[in-house]
C-alpha cells in the first residue's frame, strides 16, 4: 500500500521542518525509512515476493547514499536524524 499524500505530509513537517519542503535529505531518508517498513511486514507474509526483496534492496542503497551525503555534509543533522529515526546503534 503507498504512503498517503497526509502520511507524506507529516513526515516531511516532522523531519524537513516544512511541509513543502520535500528535496531535504533528512526528509527524503525518513520518507525511505518508512517505505522500507511497510515493505518489510509484506515481506514478512510474502516470502517468495523476490520482486519486492529487490526493490527492497534498491530502497537500502539509496537511503545508504542519502546518509553517507548527509554525513559528509552535515555531521550533526546526521546524528540527529539515526537518533529519531532509530536506524543506528
């Protein structure tokens, strides 16, 4: 099931401080983190979907690039971001 233009709306507001503000890294990475969630439970039922496995792969590498950009650039935003997010130890 895709996100909603709401479930959109607030993650955006909640980590790219705007609403509109959709080409933010943080924002980009935590609107990834949840597509890589929702595909992970269909996963769970569906354990021969290989097709949506893939995709699932092609989400970790982008949000891998997306992080490894921000970390560069931004080391607190960086830190900041796993921390709400919960995607590091």
């Amino acid at each position: 099931m895709p996100l909603t233009k709401e479930k959109k709306a607030t993650i955006f507001a909640n980590f790219a401080g705007a609403e509109t503000n959709t080409g933010s890294i943080e924002g980009q990475i935590a609107l990834i983190t949840e597509r890589m969630a929702q595909i992970s439970a269909h996963l769970q039922q569906n354990k021969k979907d290989f097709s949506t496995h893939r995709g699932l792969m092609q989400l970790v590498g982008r949000r891998r690039r997306l992080l490894n950009y921000l970390q560069k650039h931004n080391l607190q935003g960086y830190r900041s971001l796993i921390e709400k997010l919960g995607i590091r130890k």
